[in-house]
C-alpha cells in the first residue's frame, strides 16, 4: 500500500497464476467467490452469511423470491452496496476495496431490471459508453489529439459495429433510445454492456417484459454469448425455464439465506426450494 491506494497488480498476477495452474491440473477456475457475505439495512438483514462460486465461462442463475436478497448481492457485486461482512473476490481482487468505478476496467458488466439508459442519446451514443473504460490514451493526448486516440476511437466504432450487428440493432442505431419499445432497449444496454469486455456479466432479469418467442431467443443468445466472448455471467432471473434451460449452476435464496447451491436437477427437486419458489412439488417439473 502506497499514500493509502491499494496495490492491485500483484494480487492480479497471483491469481491469473493460480489460474493457469488450475486449468492445466483440470481444476475449475472460480472467477468469482462470494464468502459470508452480510448485508443489513437497519435492522433487516438483506443477506446473511451467502457463500458460492462462479466458475470461468460458467453460466449461473441466481433465483429466489421477491426479497430474498438477489438485486442486494448484485448490487454488492457491482459496487453499489458495502457488504457488513464477508468478501467478494473477482479474478483476485478483493471488491470490498475497490471504488465502483473500477469494476468495469477488471471484467464486470452488468445489466439492470429497470433498463438504464441515457434516453437523449441514440443507440450507438449509448453503446460507445461502455467502451470508455478502455481508452488509454489520457486528457493530454486527447487534447492533443494524437493518433493513439484516433486509433481507440477506431477500435471503439469497429466492437460497436459488430454488437449492432449480432443483436440486430443496425436498424435502430440511429434512433434516440427514448422511442423504443423495451425488448430493445433491453439489448442496447446489454451491447454497452458487452463492449466494455466484461469476464462476468450480471444480468438482472434480462427475460422480464419479454414475450414467449423472445425468451426462446434469449436463451439461445445467452448461449452464443457466453461462448463468443468467454463469459461468466451471473443471472437474476424469474423466468424458471430460461434458468434451468442456460445455466449449468443454480443457487437459491430465501430471506436472505442460501438454500441451494447445485446443477439444476438438483436444486429444481430441493424441497426448500420447491417449498420457498416453485411451489408445491407436484408442480416443480412444469417449473
């Protein structure tokens, strides 16, 4: 620690070590580790002692009731809330002791339930935001206009280019954001998302407001995502079908506690789950 910053590089090549070591051993890499974690709002306790792991280009979902504590552990995630107690580790980073404004240079994306977007701007205007984290090149040199700007605002344009594309957005990309219908604006904020690189990408609710089709076609988008840009993502999700169709993990919340950690066969026939989400047990095989 140096004039009370928080030295990061050593904690980031540690791990990227204990990575590669991992993979050549067989071992699953956990990108992200959830320890203990602790949340209180007064006298309520949001989270109490959450413990799981997302694995590299792991699919998770994250299910529960309304107030289980899901938005609060993303919102921890994310840099929005400070946990009580516990640790959140991303790719060795200790989050707990990072600004939020750092998350998105280490590798997190994140989507909201409630799309936010800056509704005066077009799509591409709004796209290009998730990309200023990446420039390198620093007031001075944009001042001065050196070529290395020109050639991040290049790059820039070029990733932004192929996510009008592959989320069919070329049509609209012009468009102030403030006009479109919500599935669409839904996908204009997962491409900013999705430009600024992300190795895990939290998705809050990203089927809600979607008709039947459009939940198929997410699924299937998940899928293509997480293998095009090898992603983690962690998924909040309502939708009980989308969740056991793309996920390879599950976990379960109730009143802030986990209830289950598992494939999902195994956390659908959890009597604590079936009990607190999916109703009663004759029905958890519609679920």
């Amino acid at each position: 620690m140096r004039n009370g910053s928080v030295s990061l590089p050593a904690e980031k090549r540690d791990w990227e070590q204990g990575a590669r070591d991992a993979r050549t051993a067989g071992e699953v890499v956990p990108l992200l580790r959830v320890e203990d974690l602790v949340v209180r709002f007064g006298g309520v306790t949001a989270l109490n002692g959450v413990s799981f792991a997302v694995a590299e280009r792991q699919i998770c979902g994250l299910i529960g009731p309304n107030g289980s504590g899901k938005t609060t552990l993303f919102n921890c995630i994310s840099g929005i809330y400070r946990p009580h107690a516990g640790e959140i580790v991303f790719a060795g980073h200790n989050l707990a002791r990072l600004p939020r404004a750092r998350l998105a240079g280490l590798g997190i994306g994140r989507t909201f339930q409630n799309v936010a977007l800056f509704d005066s701007m077009s799509v591409r205007e709004n796209i290009l935001v998730g990309a200023h984290h990446l420039g390198r090149s620093g007031f001075i040199a944009n001042a001065l206009r050196l070529p290395v700007v020109a050639r991040e605002a290049r790059a820039a344009e070029a990733a932004m280019a192929d996510l009008l594309d592959l989320l069919d957005l070329g049509a609209v990309a012009d468009r102030v954001v403030a006009g479109l219908p919500f599935g669409t604006r839904k996908r204009v904020e997962l491409a900013r998302a999705l430009i600024g690189r992300p190795k895990l990408l939290l998705l809050d609710e990203p089927a809600g407001g979607l008709n039947h089709d459009e939940v198929a076609n997410l699924a299937d988008l998940l899928g293509m995502l997480q293998n095009r840009f090898a992603l983690a993502i962690l998924l909040v999700e309502h939708h009980m079908n989308l969740v056991m169709r793309v996920s390879a993990k599950v976990v379960a919340l109730e009143l802030g506690a986990k209830i289950a950690d598992g494939t999902p066969d195994e956390v659908r026939n959890e009597k604590r789950v079936i009990r607190a989400y999916l109703g009663e047990a004759s029905d958890a095989g519609a679920a």
